[in-house]
C-alpha cells in the first residue's frame, strides 16, 4: 500500500483490541491487512531479484567487452589473459573492489 493509504499504528492497535474485546468482524481487516503485506514482500522480492539479475547482465556485458580489447591489445588469447588475471586476483584474496583495482593498476605500470 502506498503510504498516502496507510493507517497509523495506533488505528491498527484500535483494531486488535476491537476484535479482542468484541469478537466482530474487525478480525477480517486484519487479515487483509497481513495478506496485503505479505503480498508486498513478495513484490519487493521480486522487484530485488529483478535488478540482481539486471545488474549481473550488465556485469557479464562489460566483461564480454573486456575480453575483445585485450585480446586486441595483446594481440592474443583474451580468455587466457583473464584467467591469469583473475587466478591472481583469488590467489591474493582482495577484501574490496579498490584494493584489486590498485593491484591492477600497479601491475599494468610495472612493465
């Protein structure tokens, strides 16, 4: 529910102790209440899973690329090239993204 719609905690306090004291038909808005919720969880789920997947395609692209201008570069085996790259890396065990960058950068001036 947007938050334009949504009933405040004491609103909702109001209704469990309504159903509590008189047993009415109070109980039926709030099982509504949690069937909705529930059913936003799963959409923000799936919403999650989407821009994962979205952002792990993009990564693949970009290293699909990375590929092609090394082996242009090197005028060899592209494929080669990275798996030593990346045997390295693992065989270093970086903690983050900024740490590898600079080992990569300090190799590629090295030569």
């Amino acid at each position: 529910m947007s938050n334009q719609h949504r009933a405040t905690p004491e609103q909702w306090e109001h209704q469990d102790h309504w159903t509590r004291e008189h047993r009415s038909t109070a109980s039926c808005i709030l099982e509504l209440r949690a069937r909705i919720e529930a059913l936003e969880a799963a959409q923000q789920d799936k919403l999650d899973r989407l821009i994962a997947q979205d952002r792990a395609a993009s990564a693949e692209a970009r290293l699909g690329g990375l590929m092609e201008r090394v082996e242009t570069r090197a005028g060899g085996d592209g494929r080669a090239a990275i798996r030593e790259v990346a045997k390295s890396a693992k065989d270093l065990r970086f903690t983050t993204a900024k740490a590898l960058i600079g080992w990569l950068e300090r190799e590629a001036d090295r030569g």
